[in-house]
C-alpha cells in the first residue's frame, strides 16, 4: 500500500526491518536495515525483468516491514521520465504484493545524487570502474536507507 506520510509509514513499521530499492533503467539495486534501523546492507542488483519473482523470495527469506523506493525530486521538472517510471514499477509492485498476500507499507524517498554518492562511497572497493558498475545500484539503495533514517530517525 503506498502511503505518503513518514510519521505514518515509521509507525507501521516499527521494529520491523525495511528494504530500500533504488530503481534504474536496467537495474534495481536493493538493500535493506535491521529491525532497530541503525545498520543498513546492501544487498543485491537484480534485473528489472526478475523484480518480482526476487521480490517474493526476499519478502519470505527477510521478512521486512515495508519498502522504500528512491524516486529523484527536482523541484523544477514536475514528472520526468525516471520518476513515472519508477511511478508505474512501484504501482505493478503494489499490485503484485496486495494479489499475493503482502500488504506492506511503500514510501517514496528523494534518491537525488545517491548513485554519485555511491560510487565515491565504493571508489576503493573494487578493481576497476567496470566491477565498481556492477554493484554501485545496492550501494545506492543503502545510501537511500541511510538518509531517510538520518532525517527521520534523529529528530
């Protein structure tokens, strides 16, 4: 269920962990934050192709209490391509988890420069550029994870 309230989707998932899913054009990276949401991990890069299919499996391995989806804001662009399409993935998600049985809160969260924010993030992890690529999207997601418990969380 999407839901455009902070205080209301904390509320509902409190003491619960959360996945966070930072949406691309190819990919979507995933990571997700322990019940006390003072740790968060990356998780994985799957294809938008699998999302669903690897959706339900993780929703049955972690059990999560809700999802955040970064979506870019730019005050100036009301509805650019990115967003609606990260709009019309998360409402096909909505629907696949409500035809399954899941009804977990989704909030959208400002996902702004978190792909730039992970790769100087990750610059000394890996080998090259081209193996940095491949993981850079679950390091965005935590990214994405982190700064809405900074905001949220430390008021």
């Amino acid at each position: 269920m999407l839901i455009r309230n902070t205080k209301e989707f904390l509320k509902l998932t409190k003491e619960k962990k959360i996945i966070a899913l930072d949406i691309g054009k190819k990919k979507i990276g995933v990571a997700i934050s322990n019940e006390k949401k003072n740790l968060t991990i990356p998780l994985s890069v799957i294809s938008k192709e699998k999302l669903l299919e690897e959706l339900i499996n993780m929703l049955k391995e972690l059990s999560p209490g809700g999802i955040l989806i970064g979506l870019p804001i730019n005050p100036l662009i009301k509805n650019s391509r990115s967003q609606q399409m990260i709009k019309d993935i998360t409402k096909n998600v909505d629907m696949f988890l409500t035809k399954n049985n899941y009804e977990l809160p989704i909030l959208f969260w400002d996902e702004s420069y978190t792909s730039l924010e992970a790769e100087e993030l990750t610059n000394n992890f890996f080998k090259n550029k081209k193996e940095q690529k491949k993981y850079i999207d679950k390091f965005a997601a935590k990214i994405i994870l982190d700064d809405f418990f900074r905001e949220k969380l430390n008021k």
